[in-house]
C-alpha cells in the first residue's frame, strides 16, 4: 500500500508518518520501481501501536523503549512497568498543574461578571498584576525585585529564593 492508504488506516497524517521514518520509529519502507514507498501490515501494525502509545501521551523515547520491548518478547517486562509508574507520575504532576491553572483561570473569571468597558476589566487588571509564587507574599516578592535590581544589594535575587 502506498503511504497515503497508510495514513488513512491509521488517521495519521502523511507528514508524521514521514517523521515517524525519519526518526527511526518506524521501518523505511521498500520502494516500487515508481520510487513510492511501499507499505505493508507491518507498518499498519507498528504505526497503530505509535498512535496508541501517543494517545496515552508517551513520548517518543518512551515509545522506542516499548518497542524494544515488543521486538524482544523474551526480555522480563520488568522496565516497561517502571516506565510506565514513571509516566502514570508524569501524568498525575500534570493532572495537579491542570487543576491550579483552572483555579486560577476562574478566579481571573470571577473578576469581571459582567461586560464593561476594557478599561474596567477586572480579568485584564487581574493579568495585569505581578505573578506571585505561591507561599510568598506581595511585599516579600517586591522586596526580592528591589533587591534584585539594587546592585549594592548583598542578599540579591538568590538570597530571596524567588
């Protein structure tokens, strides 16, 4: 089958397959006496598996380790369970930025109830306000900044931990 078959067995797209084959994930294909590569089950197989592996958003160092694993059946498992926990524990750190960005996102959106003037907007002051890392306080934070930018400062920037 040629590449464009390929990408619509798998929903993937012309230009990653190519990708895919540039950066070793997937087998160069043979070429017909036209010059088209030619693709077979096994491509169909090992893309599936890619795209799989990526919905669950592995990377693609991630994705080599697993297919080493797949083309070596009689090696012991036991590094993909490690890979895996680690990516489970990637997932979760994710899981828990997601949810501060979504509290902070509706705070910015309890600022403005109601359309006004730009001027007004409660949400563009709110973004307009320095960020403030969590557990520090405003005047602590500007205390840290004017330390930072007074050269005779022998604290500095790094003494504040900002």
């Amino acid at each position: 089958m040629k590449i464009g078959e390929l990408s619509r067995l798998t929903g993937t797209n012309v230009e990653t397959i190519r990708y895919y084959e540039r950066d070793g994930l997937l087998p160069i294909p043979a070429r017909s006496e036209g010059n088209y590569r030619i693709y077979g089950d096994a491509h169909v197989q090992r893309l599936s598996f890619i795209r799989r592996c990526r919905s669950l958003d592995m990377t693609l160092d991630e994705i080599r380790v697993l297919q080493h694993f797949k083309e070596s059946p009689q090696e012991n498992c036991a590094d993909v369970n490690r890979l895996l926990d680690r990516h489970i524990g990637h997932v979760a750190q994710r899981m828990q930025e997601l949810q501060e960005l979504e509290r902070q996102l509706k705070g910015l959106r309890e600022r403005c109830g109601e359309a006004r003037d730009a001027a007004h907007c409660g949400i563009l002051d709110g973004l307009s306000q320095a960020i403030v890392p969590s557990g520090k306080t405003a005047s602590h934070v500007q205390g840290a900044h004017r330390h930072a930018a007074n050269p005779n400062s022998a604290k500095g920037i790094q003494g504040n931990q900002v």
